[in-house]
C-alpha cells in the first residue's frame, strides 16, 4: 500500500489511498459498479426468459434476411472500453493529473453499469429482431434465443454511453462550452466527433437487420443519458468557467490546480487566447 501510494500522485502531490479509497467511499462506487454490471448481465439473459411475444403471419417487418454484423460484439467492446482509456492515458499526458484520469475511468464505469441495467431487463420485453424469421428458418436456438432481444439496440446503448463521457471529457478539458476562444468550431468539430463514431456503429444496426430504428433510437438515448449522467457525477459542469474540466472530489484527494494557471490544463485553446 504504502508503494502504491508513492506512485499514485496528483503531479508533485501525493494522494492518500486509503482515504482515497475507502474514507472517500470510491471503493464502494467500484464494487457496486461491478455488481451491477455482473447482475444486469448474467440474470436477464441466463436466468430469465424474455416475453414470447404474438408473431403476426406475414409480418414483413420480421421478414428480413439474417446478415453478419458490421460491427462485431469484439469490435463493439474495444471501441467503447479500449478507445476511451486510450483517450484518457492522452489526456493525462497533456494535464498530469491522476485524479481527473481516475474520474474518467470511474465516470465510464458507472456508465456502463447504467446502460445494462436498462438495456438488459427492456430486451426482456422480447421485441423480435428484423431477421427472425430468416433465425427460425435456420434453426439455431441461441439465434433464436437472440432474435428476442430487438429492443433496445446494445450496439447503439454501449456506443453512445461510452462516447458521451468521451465527447463531455474532451469538451470539459478544453473549456469548449465554458470559455469560447479562437477556431472554437473546428474544436467544437473534434469534440462531437467521438458521438460522430457511435451514430455511425448505431446506424449499421438497422442496415444489417439487427434492428429497428425505433431499438436504435431508445438505445443511443439510453447511453447518451446515462453517460451524461455518470459524467456529471464525478465532474463539475462543463458550462463553468471557473471549474469546468475539474473533478470533483470528495475530501481526501487534492484539489487540481485553477484552470487559469498557465501549468493547469494546457491546450491549444489557452494558446490561442495567448495569442489574441
């Protein structure tokens, strides 16, 4: 503890993890993260069974042919859990401060443990999926299983859970809302593209009979809500001037320096203000 303590530092500052952990309750935001997820999981897929729903004779908008997805589930898991932590590590090298990195990974983490709560127990509405009847015809049983599980999209919900706490970091570290400055669209431009990214794997569900828009549509509002969500649980508002960009903390971790400080948060945004 006491060497991990050494390494786990604000900059220059040390921070105390047993406060930090235990005395400031993060441990406790981890385990319940963890269980949720575990739970959302595990119990509405392999316990539970979705609602047999009646099947309209000839209905076309179960009639499609069944494709592979664009976005495989591999794909779909490193985009929404490798991309942001990349994004994170960056934004640590630019502003060295091991607290904000903490309350990105923490922020994505209760996200996720959001979205499956919704996502998981809805798909036991037992919506069919575009393909069904192509999955009866085929024969597979967990396809079949599978094919219950339209509503809401999963691609669509993940995607946009973890990109909103991506496009919220992005726009907080840089004061995009809080403090316009010189090119603020071309930066407002690379902020909204992590969302630019989910709408794209959102679109591909309909287009490769996974999905109806309308699983979609429930789906992208559901991570977008509860990344928002999650964001704004660990971090000021972006909308602040004065702290937008920083975490907020609990008591035993200390606090970041101001963001007016030229070593704060340097960006390209301070440098343009430099200039003007």
């Amino acid at each position: 503890m006491v060497a991990l303590g050494s390494f786990f530092k604000d900059g220059d500052r040390p921070v105390d993890l047993v406060g930090w952990l235990i005395k400031d309750g993060y441990i406790f935001d981890y385990l319940m993260s963890v269980a949720a997820l575990l739970i959302n999981t595990l119990v509405p897929t392999g316990k539970l069974k979705t609602v047999q729903r009646y099947m309209v004779p000839n209905d076309t908008d179960t009639a499609y042919p069944y494709k592979d997805s664009t976005i495989s589930n591999a794909v779909l898991y490193i985009l929404s859990i490798l991309f942001p932590f990349v994004v994170f590590l960056v934004g640590l090298g630019f502003n060295r401060n091991l607290v904000i990195f903490h309350h990105a990974i923490l922020s994505l983490l209760e996200g996720w443990a959001l979205t499956t709560g919704f996502k998981q127990w809805m798909n036991l509405v037992g919506r069919y999926r575009p393909d069904f009847q192509d999955r009866l015809a085929r024969g597979d049983s967990s396809e079949i299983d599978d094919g219950h599980n339209s509503y809401p999209s999963g691609h669509a919900a993940y995607m946009f859970v973890a990109m909103a706490v991506v496009a919220w970091y992005i726009t907080s570290l840089c004061g995009l809302l809080a403090r316009p400055a010189r090119f603020n669209f071309p930066l407002a431009l690379v902020c909204i593209s992590p969302l630019v990214l989910s709408t794209f794997v959102a679109v591909t569900r309909p287009a490769d009979h996974k999905h109806h828009f309308s699983d979609i549509n429930a789906g992208s509002f559901i991570g977008l809500a509860c990344g928002t969500f999650a964001f704004l649980l660990n971090f000021h508002s972006p909308f602040d001037a004065r702290k937008s960009g920083q975490p907020k903390l609990r008591g035993g971790a200390p606090e970041p320096p101001p963001r007016h400080t030229p070593a704060a948060y340097p960006s390209l945004v301070h440098s343009s203000q430099a200039d003007s």
